[in-house]
C-alpha cells in the first residue's frame, strides 16, 4: 500500500477490506477491555486547521487505548503554510512524531505534507475529502448488513469532500452509490470520472433525490454548509431544500434501510430530528467506528513501516 492515506486510492479493496476486519477485531477487545499495546512506544501528531469533535478524539483515544500516546496542534500555533511553509512543517513535525494526521482545508497541504514527510501522513479531511470517515462508514454497513459489496446507497445532498470518498468507496468495494445533488453541487466530474474508469456503473447522478433513493439499502447524507462555507449558508439552505432526509423520503427506501451521517447533524436542514434520533440512524455506532476503523488504519500503517524498516 501508499505509505500515506491522502484519499481511499492510497488503499485499494484489498486494503480496505482488511482494515475493516481488523477493526471489528479491535473493535472486539477493546470493548472487552483488553486492547492490545499495538502502539506501544508509538506517538501520533495531529495538526488540525479546522474544528473537531470526532477525528481528533477517536484519533486520540485510538493510540492512548492501544499503548501509544499522540499530540495534537492547532492552526493557531502551527500556521500550516502561513507561519513556515508547508514543507518545513512536514520535515520537523515528523522528525518528532510516527505518524501525522491532519485536517486542513486545501487538499494540495495534505499532498505536500506527505511529499515532505517524513513519516505516513493521513488526511483527517479537507475540501477534497474524508477517507477516514468512509472507513467507519463501511465498518458500520458490514456490521448492519453483513456485506458491502452488492448494495445499493443513496448519498443525497451536497457533492462534497464526504460524498468524494463514498464515490472512491464504491468504485472500489463493489457497491452501487447513487448521489442526489442540486444541479450545480454535483460531485467534482474529475473524481466522478476516475471513479467510473475503475469499475464502470459505480456512481450514478441526479438531482432527483426520490429517484435516487428509490430501494437504497443506504441513505447517507452530510451537511448542507461545509466548515469554510458560513458565508453561503443561507444560500444553500435555499438550494438544498428539497434535499432534507425526512420521512417522506426515506419511505423511498426499503423498508430495512439505514441511514448514515457523519455528523455534526442539523436537524431541520439535511435530515430531521425524527431520522437521526429514530431507529433507521447508525449515525452514533458509525461515529463511535470512527475509534475502530482508524486504530485499524494505524496498525496497518504502523505494521506496514516495521515491515519495511526490518527488510
Ligand atoms: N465526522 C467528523 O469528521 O466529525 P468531526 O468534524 O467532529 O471530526
Ligand atoms: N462536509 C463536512 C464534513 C464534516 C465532518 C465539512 O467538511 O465540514
């Protein structure tokens, strides 16, 4: 595998099937209380330039449950690109540190991060995209529908950096992603196309969002204003309207449909408090997979550096 996760192309299916087993594993002990030291010795940094609930703690607690312990930074005192340069910060922080995660807004830092790093580099979002929310993601779908491959999801929304990575997602595990978007906030054509390359008929598009959902074993929606994006917001609360996941349109479903959100939820914009507090939402597994699928991500990276170091 690529040393680095800068989208779900640095895993392929192989990959990420693996990473999922090995979560449900760890998933497994740690609920037992008998997380293995896997990361013992091991410190993880984080550099985040935008807001986090999820990422940074299920990070965190990953490396302090398994023996290892992490580090985070905010923009404020790193100044990613503003206070130094971006590869400068890359060849210091990971002279410190095993691995780096970061959450920034341009997609280009992530990638120039990892060109100068020194040690894996995982991208904890940016514009572009999520790939570490896909992994609890596809943890959460195999544990509630005993496969992924096979299945029908509908994302409805905006063609966002969390619809990018469930569109790689499908072009590579064999599942059928839908994307019901407002003309205008379709997913990026370029990804939508490489996608498409790698498994033909893996993503679909449209505006029409009843079309779309139309016998969806999952439904997976996200914000309508991304973090960056305050000042449309009542623009797209406008445009998006006809987006929100309520009754009416998950009734398009099947009737054993989940629906998945990565969260933070708005209820009353993209989904209704009855859809994401009632009994169709994984949305509180699928956050708490977030602990599982990365401490699963890092053992694979991990494993993967000593592999390399020891040959
Ligand atoms: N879903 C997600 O990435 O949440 P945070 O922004 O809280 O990390
Ligand atoms: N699309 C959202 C995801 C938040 C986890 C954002 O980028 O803000």
């Amino acid at each position: 595998m690529a040393r680095h996760l800068r989208n779900l192309w640095d895993l392929d299916s192989t990959g990420i099937s693996q990473v999922i087993d090995r979560a449900v594993q760890l998933k497994a002990a740690i609920r037992r209380g008998e997380a293995p030291p896997v990361f013992a010795g091991r410190v993880l940094g984080l550099l985040f330039e935008k807001p986090s609930l999820r990422t940074r703690t299920s990070f965190e607690v990953g490396m302090f449950r398994l023996g290892g312990s992490a580090i985070s930074l905010s923009h404020s005192e790193v100044g990613l690109g503003k206070r130094e340069p971006v590869a400068d910060v890359a060849r210091v922080f990971s002279s410190y540190v095993d691995a780096i995660v970061v959450r920034t807004f341009d997609h280009d830092n992530v990638l120039n991060l990892a060109a100068s790093s020194a040690v894996p580099v995982i991208n904890g979002l940016c514009d572009r995209f999520h790939p570490c929310q896909i992994l609890a993601d596809l943890l959460t779908v195999q544990e509630a529908k005993g496969r992924v491959a096979g299945l029908k999801v509908a994302w409805v929304g905006d063609g966002n950096n969390v619809c990018h990575s469930w569109m790689i997602a499908a072009a590579q595990m064999g599942f059928e992603l839908r994307v019901a978007t407002p003309k205008g906030f379709e997913p990026d054509p370029e990804i939508l196309a490489k996608c498409l390359d790698h498994r033909p008929g893996s993503v679909r598009c449209d505006s029409d969002p009843r079309g779309m959902v139309d016998d969806v074993d999952v439904v997976v929606t996200d914000v309508w204003v991304s973090m960056g994006q305050e000042k449309e917001a009542a623009e797209r609360r406008r445009l998006f309207a006809d987006y929100q996941v309520n009754r009416d349109l998950m009734s398009c479903a099947r009737g054993d449909a989940i629906l998945l959100h990565c969260l933070p939820a708005h209820r009353g914009d993209e989904v209704t408090a009855e859809l994401i507090d009632g009994p169709q939402s994984l949305a509180w597994e699928e956050a708490e997979n977030r602990l599982y699928a990365q401490s699963a991500l890092l053992d694979r990276i991990f494993g993967a550096v000593d592999r390399v170091e020891h040959v």
